[in-house]
C-alpha cells in the first residue's frame, strides 16, 4: 500500500495534484506570512512539471504504437507491396526499395513493384536505377503509361 501511495505521488497526476495543493492550502494558510508567495510559486512549479510529464507520456506511447504498426511484417506481396507504399508516402525511400526489392523477388513480372522501385530510387537521386527499374517494367509491359511518362521524364 505504501509503494502504491507513493507510485501515484510520484506519477506526473501526482505532481499537478500535489501543486494545487501547495498553491491553493498552504499558499492560503500561509497568505498572511511573508512566505506565502513562495509556496504558491513552488506549487505552480510542481503543477507544471507534472503537465510535462504528463505529455511525454502520452506523447511517448503514442509514438511507440505508431512506430509498432509501421513495422509489421507483411506476409505475402500485397503486403510488401502495400507497405513500400506506405514507406514512398513517408519519405522513406530506402525501406521502400527493400520492400518493392521482395516483391520483385516474389513476382518478376509484377510491372508496378519496378514503377514504385523506380521511383525511389529516383527520389534517392539513383537516376540510372531508377531508368532501369522504369526500362524493365516497359519490357515486361509496353503500355505501361506510368513507366513510361517516368522514363521521358528522366531522359
């Protein structure tokens, strides 16, 4: 009981709680003494130290759950594929060309998993992978139109 008691003083609510008190009762109690201005200041202090530690915890758990569905392990090519998506739109080329790298591997003829390599690499700055990538998926597919408008783009 005691640890318990001392887990939840210690706990960012525990610190707002505890400097309302010192603010409101002891700031009160003491008004009439020269240093009751001191105890109202060293409340609102704990008060807000308590607000902080409040959001980093949130803001902590937040960011770990995000980071956990990002990296789930896809299972097949859709999967894969989907997630190299996912890492294109966040900016993160290189996951997304390991990603579209093992759906290429899983499927050599799957023409949009070289697009999307393709266009990693170009925004990596890897111009003739990325003309590579673009070349392939038209030789697999000539009327690709994106890997075309991409290719033109590039030459």
């Amino acid at each position: 009981m005691k640890k318990l008691l001392i887990d939840i003083l210690l706990s960012p609510v525990g610190f707002i709680v505890i400097g309302i008190i010192a603010c409101v009762t002891l700031g009160k109690s003491m008004y009439e003494q020269e240093d009751s201005f001191l105890w109202i200041i060293a409340g609102v202090i704990i008060t807000v130290i308590g607000i902080i530690r409040l959001v980093v915890f949130f803001m902590g758990n937040s960011s770990d759950n995000t980071e956990k569905t990002s990296v789930n392990e896809p299972v097949d090519l859709n999967g894969y594929n989907n997630r190299g998506k996912f890492y294109l739109e966040k900016r993160n080329y290189d996951l997304a060309i390991t990603d579209f790298t093992k759906v290429i591997d899983m499927d050599v003829n799957y023409v949009p998993a070289y697009v999307s390599r393709g266009f990693a690499y170009e925004s990596n700055g890897k111009i003739d992978l990325a003309k590579a990538d673009y070349r392939k998926a038209l030789s697999i597919d000539p009327n690709y139109t994106l890997a075309k408008d991409y290719l033109e783009k590039l030459n």
